[in-house]
C-alpha cells in the first residue's frame, strides 16, 4: 500500500493493491487507468501521476524510481501548453546514470 496519501479506498483494493495494478500486473499496488476521456481509458499510464511523487519504498526500505514517460498536453485548440511527466507504474530498472540522461536537453 502507497506511503503517499493516494486516495483509493481499502475496501476497493486486494491485498493492498488497486484492481487496475492487479489486472495490468503494475508493479505500483496504486495505480489507476488514466482517465483520458475515453470509455476504455488508457491503462500504460497512472491516473495519479500528478499527485503522486512517482517512487515507491521498498519493505527492506530501497527507494525505487517509476518508470514515467514526458507526454505532451494540447489545449482545446490543438495547441501545445506542456510535456508532463505520466507515470507507467511499472518500475524503472535503469541505472542511475541512465536515468540522468532523460533530463538533459538535446
């Protein structure tokens, strides 16, 4: 369960973990489809990326990195505002120093 205020109920969760964390099999026992508009909605992303610090604490107390994915978001227009991060639930694997290089600029 998230160290994090994340708020889905105890009764809505299986052991802990969100029915969508179970049925995606993401390794974040928060996660949730994002709602995207859609009936389906779309499930590679978290619906709490924008509330949630992306991480999770290990029980032997390890900080472990989320995999998140910079997406553009267009206003009503079609115009571009921003690129924010949405979080995969799904943990990131790579080195330290691999990581760092999502955040320089090309």
């Amino acid at each position: 369960m998230s160290k994090f205020l994340i708020n889905v109920p105890n009764e809505e969760r299986t052991d802990g973990c969100t029915p969508d964390s179970i049925k995606y099999k993401k390794d974040c026992d928060d996660f949730v489809c994002l709602e995207d508009g859609t009936i389906v909605r779309e499930c590679r992303y978290c619906n709490l990326s924008q509330v949630c610090r992306q991480i999770d604490i290990l029980p032997n107390g390890k900080v472990m990195p989320m995999e998140a994915n910079a997406l553009p978001v267009y206003n009503n227009k079609g115009e571009l505002i921003e690129h924010e991060l949405f979080c995969t639930g799904m943990y990131d694997l790579r080195s330290r120093n691999e990581r760092s290089e999502d955040d320089k600029v090309s």
